[in-house]
C-alpha cells in the first residue's frame, strides 16, 4: 500500500531515465542520506564513528571498485588488497614528497596510480580466463606486498617499514575529529557511488555486462573485448585505490604492507559476493555484513556471561564466521541484495493479496 | 657447480611437497569443478589430527611404540578427512549444484575458515611436532666428481619418495579400479556420468576423500619438516601457482608444475634475489606462472580452451 508505483506515470524520457524512477525510493534515499549526512554526525558516539562507519564506508567503496570488476564485468580478482595497497602508498608518497600537497588531489592520484597498476595486471584478463584469472591476479597482490615492504623508496626509507601521515586538512578545515574523517569518507562514498551508479547504466555499463554474460557474443556484435575489460579494470582500480587511500590516511593513520594483504582481498570479495555481485547497493549491505558480524560474534559470549580466552574466541569466530558464509551461499547465492530486492516485489501489493 | 646441483635439488624436493598439495587441488577441481580454496585448511586439520591424536593414544592406552602411535594417528586422522569430505558433500556441495563457480570458490573458502577455526578449537594452537621416524642427517654425495660433494637432506629425498609413491598409486587407482573409471567418467561430463548411472553425490564424497587423506600425507611431510602450526595452512596458496602453471585438470601437471615451481623459486632466489633486494620468493612462483599463461591459457597440460558463440 505505501510501496506503490501506480500513478506515476512518466512524461518525459528525463523523467523516465532518471536515477530512482519511483517516488518512494527517492523520498527513501534522500532521508537516507539526510541521516548519514545531518542526523548521525549530530547524535552518534565517537565509537560508532571509529569502530564501525568509517571502516564501513571505506570498505563499502573498495568493495563497489571490485564489484564492478566482478560483478559487471565478470573478471574474478584476487588482488583488490593490491590495488588498495597501491592507492595508499602512491598518495602517501605524493603527500609526504610534494609540499603543499592538498589531500583530496593525492587520494584521487593515488587512485590514478592504483589504474595504472589495475590495467597492468588486466592485461592477462584478454588471454586467461576465469579461475586461471583469479590465481593470475593473486600475483599482483603477493608482487606489492613485496614491493612496499622490501623497496625501502616506496616507504620514503622508514626504518620500521611502516609509514604514517597526520595533520590532514581539506580546504583548511583539519581532519582529525572522527565526525570529521566520517564526513569525509561519507562524500567520497557517495560522490563515486553516484558515478558508479550511472557508469553501469551507461553504454560502458552495459559493455561490461555482455562480456560478463558471454565475451564471445559481446565481441561478436561488435563490444571490443580489450577495451570493455581493460575499463572495468581501470575503473575498479581507481575506486579500489582510492578506497585504500582513505583507508591508510583516514582509518590507520599509521600502516604497513600487512594492512593490505591477502586476507583483505578475500574479505573484499566476500562482501562482493554475500552483498550481491552485479549490484551497488550489494557492495553496502555486503560490506555492513560482514563488518557487523565478527564485532556481533564478539559480543554473544557476553551476553550469556561466557569468559572465553582470546584464542579459543577467535577461533570460535572463524568457525562462525565460515559457517555463516556458506549457510548464506546455500539460502541466497544472489547476495543479500536480492532478498532487498524480492521484498520489494511483496511490498507492491502487501497487505492485500493480490 | 655443486652448489647449484645443491640448489637444484633443494628446489626439486620442495617442488614435489607442493606438487602433492597442488594434486588435492586437482582432483577435486577434475571431479566437480570445484576450485578448492580449502586444500591448504584440510592440510592443516589433517597434520593437526595426525599430530595430537599420536600424542595422545599412548597416553590413553599406556603403550610405548611408536610406530603403532603413529599408525592409529594416521587411521584416525584419515578417518577424520573421510568424514570431513562427506560433511562438506552433504552439507555444503550438494546444496550448490549447478551454482557458478565463483560462488562454489566462495564456498571452498567458507570451509577453509571453518575448518582452520575447528581445527585450531579441537587440537590447540601451539607447534607440535609430528615424527614419523623421517632421517634427520643429511646426505653427501658425488665427493668424488665435486669439490665438497653436494649435500642433499635424507628427509627431502624421503618426502620426494612418498610423493612420487602416492601420484603411482593415485595414477594406478585412477586407471585401473572401476571407482577410477567413474572418477574419470564424472570429470569428462558430469550429466553423461549421471546419465549412465553414476552416483554423483558418492563420487564426489570419494574425491573429497581421496583429496583429503593427500592433504594428510602433504601434511605429515611438511609437519615433520617445519612443525604443524598455522602458517601450514598458507604453504598452500603456493600450490595454486603450480595448478594453474600444470593446467587445473591434470595430474602430470600438477606434478611437472611443481617441479618447476619449486626450482625456479629456489634458483631464483640465490641468483636474481641479491638483485632484487631478496625474498622475492614470495612472489616469484605467482609471476612465473601469470607470464606462462600469457603464452599458453590452459597451462602446460590443460584441456585446450575452444569458445562457441
């Protein structure tokens, strides 16, 4: 009854090629985005900001990056920890060698520099295929945890091998406040969140998609393979390097090469693939998901009073953690976006019948 | 000259060890198409049975020998990776028939997290130490033609003897027993298998067996020579260079790839490493292989890849 698109009827193609074509879903989003934007910097806890939104927001935006590889453009990548890495280390080095360097310009260029690398590392996709893939582009991820750890230059000769940055500042406004790091990850979310949105609605969009669904078909009516893959690659990189720029400033700080290793890819890819590949919105309740879910598993023990030693936890919550991960493969392998979006359908006609 | 035989055979001994992980890979990448991300997690529970359980019957059954400790150990633990490959049939594959599969690699690593946690809960975290009776001393040969001889270690040429036994009798089964037959049958086609009365779910409990008692022999060996702990459970992330290097579908391959894994890491190490700055092992065997594919897709031995539209 509330959930209903009868009545809107579309005169223009404007409005029917607009971003959120019915009413409720724009009223949805803009609140939405009024209580990330004004509500929450206003009322929640420092924790919360620490704790969970800002490696939430970040993590979502690296994990849009690789859905669009994925999840689009059906190149599997092992390597998103990588192309993070890259990101964060390009920035910093741009931050620390360069005075007067403005942030946002070396997080963007740090993403530059993440494509660059992103589009080396694709070129294998245009011979190798699926599997083979997935294992060529763990290369990538083992080839920079090397590079950043071993090439004392990367690091601007740190002793320890771990670099850090501090007195960050946009537009002379200091990012040091966690309400104020969040509000700088929440307009990056949402500004490449936007683009993203509309890239795979565009004609680029829909290139990446024939190639996922069948790359001898799309070249054959004309989609050139090399440049649809070798822009998925470049567009994910960049979003993912960016999204490893914030993660090194704004969430560390201060970071080593292990940051960015092999396990971050993997949970990369498990937000991609539990939120629901092919789809933006997947990219956030994936990562929500599994953000969530070890700081809940730490919580349950002390709800009924149980002391459980550290070790015997955490080994409980990989269990879990596991567990979890292939009962949701089994009940929903199209990712949680997709119960979203078969609740939807029952709301059309929900309460009545038909 | 004798050093580089020294390294040579060095890299050819770990080249085998990860040849046997990188078999468990194959057999169940042939027989379901899955791309077993936990091959190195049952490693790592199996080592661990193995290990704790041989400990711990002459504890319970007051005997001394060894052997026989050691003999229970191995029945259980392979025991233990037979129920194992039927738990993950029953509850897990079966569930994800016809799935992508990239959903099914996801669910390999919902297992591997599982089993790594179970694990680490039911045998403890520590080091332990599994000794099967492996020589300890190493070996000095050809003194005569080289300066110094070439040092070789017994436990390398022992381990590299039980692998090259075990991918003889994988081989033998394969080709010889009617189970092998319909493990052959079940990776050509799986419908045609189906079609012709082949039990898919029981094959699949079989390849997930026999994929799991190598990961107790990959185990045992690697176990005695570094300890049973954790970090076993990532030695196998190397073998995943040397499937798609030998091609995911063949054995030869997986043998061949980890031949030559092994001894270009090791060689490239002494001679490129102080090049580089050093340690470029934990890269090597990845670019090896991406650069290799560049030239042949399928790996050395894989079925050639055809396109229809």
């Amino acid at each position: 009854m509330l959930y209903r698109e009868n009545g809107q009827f579309k005169t223009s193609y404007r409005a029917d090629q607009q971003l959120f074509p019915v009413l409720q879903d724009r009223v949805a989003m803009l609140a939405l985005l009024a209580v990330a934007f004004v509500v929450l910097p206003l009322t929640a806890p420092e924790y919360l900001f620490r704790a969970i939104l800002i490696p939430f927001l970040i993590l979502s935006l690296a994990a849009l990056g690789l859905n669009i590889l994925v999840g689009y453009c059906g190149q599997i990548s092992l390597g998103t920890g990588a192309f993070m890495a890259v990101g964060a280390y390009a920035a910093y080095n741009l931050q620390v060698r360069i005075p007067g360097m403005p942030l946002i310009a070396s997080l963007l260029l740090g993403g530059l520099c993440a494509t660059g690398v992103g589009v080396l590392f694709g070129i294998p996709s245009l011979r190798i295929k699926g599997l083979y893939l997935a294992v060529a582009t763990l290369a990538a991820q083992f080839f920079t945890d090397w590079a950043f750890l071993r090439i004392s230059w990367f690091t601007n000769n740190s002793s320890s091998g771990s670099v850090s940055v501090s007195g960050l500042d946009v537009f002379g406004l200091p990012i040091e406040s966690p309400v104020s790091k969040y509000l700088l990850c929440l307009a990056f979310v949402s500004v490449f969140a936007l683009l993203a949105k509309n890239l795979v609605r565009a004609s680029i969009g829909r290139e990446w998609m024939a190639m996922r669904d069948m790359d001898v078909a799309a070249a054959v009516i004309g989609i050139r393979p090399m440049y649809a893959k070798l822009t998925a690659f470049a567009v994910s990189s960049f979003i993912v390097g960016v999204a490893g720029a914030l993660w090194g400033f704004v969430h560390l700080g201060a970071w080593e090469p292990a940051a960015f290793n092999i396990d971050r890819s993997f949970q990369l890819l498990f937000m991609v693939i539990i939120g629901g590949l092919g789809s933006i919105s997947g990219s956030f309740i994936g990562a929500a998901f599994i953000i969530l879910l070890p700081l809940l598993l730490n919580q349950v023990p002390r709800w009924f009073d149980m002391p459980l030693s550290t070790a015997l936890a955490s080994h409980l919550e990989s269990m879990i953690f596991g567990a979890l991960i292939v009962f949701f493969l089994i009940v929903e392998p199209h990712g949680l976006a997709r119960l979203w979006s078969t609740a939807r359908e029952k709301l059309r006609l929900w309460p009545f019948p038909h | 000259m004798g050093f580089f035989l020294e390294t040579l055979f060095g890299g050819l001994m770990a080249g085998m060890l990860y040849a046997l992980i990188a078999l468990g890979f194959v057999l169940i990448y042939k027989a379901s198409g899955v791309f077993n991300f936990a091959q190195g997690a049952m490693v790592l529970f199996a080592a661990l049975a193995m290990a704790r359980f041989s400990g711990w019957y002459p504890l319970w059954f007051h005997f001394e020998s060894r052997l026989l400790a050691n003999l229970l150990g191995f029945v259980t633990a392979a025991a233990l990776m037979v129920a194992v490959a039927w738990l993950v049939e029953r509850l897990c594959l079966s569930r994800l028939v016809n799935q992508d599969g990239i959903t099914l690699l996801m669910a390999t690593l919902g297992i591997a997290y599982f089993l790594d946690g179970l694990g680490q809960t039911l045998f403890g975290n520590d080091i332990y130490k599994i000794d099967v009776g492996m020589p300890k001393e190493p070996l000095l040969v050809l003194q005569g033609t080289f300066d110094g001889g070439v040092l070789i270690s017994q436990e390398d040429l022992v381990a590299a003897l039980v692998a090259a036994t075990l991918v003889a009798l994988l081989a033998l089964f394969f080709q010889k027993t009617a189970t092998g037959r319909a493990l052959r049958a079940v990776a050509d086609d799986h419908q045609a298998a189906q079609s012709i009365g082949i039990p898919l779910d029981r094959i699949w409990v079989i390849v997930w067996s026999v994929a799991g008692i190598v990961a107790l022999v990959a185990g045992i060996i690697w176990g005695s020579k570094l300890g049973v702990q954790f970090s076993l459970s990532l030695v196998a992330l190397k073998a995943l260079p040397v499937v798609i290097l030998g091609g995911l579908t063949s054995i030869p391959g997986a043998i061949l790839g980890g031949l030559i894994i092994g001894v270009g890491e090791k060689l490239s190490e002494i001679y490129l490493g102080p090049m580089l700055g050093g340690g470029i092992e934990i890269w090597f065997a990845y670019v090896l292989a991406l650069v290799f594919l560049l030239v042949r897709p399928q790996g050395l031995f894989g079925e050639k890849i055809i396109d229809r539209v």
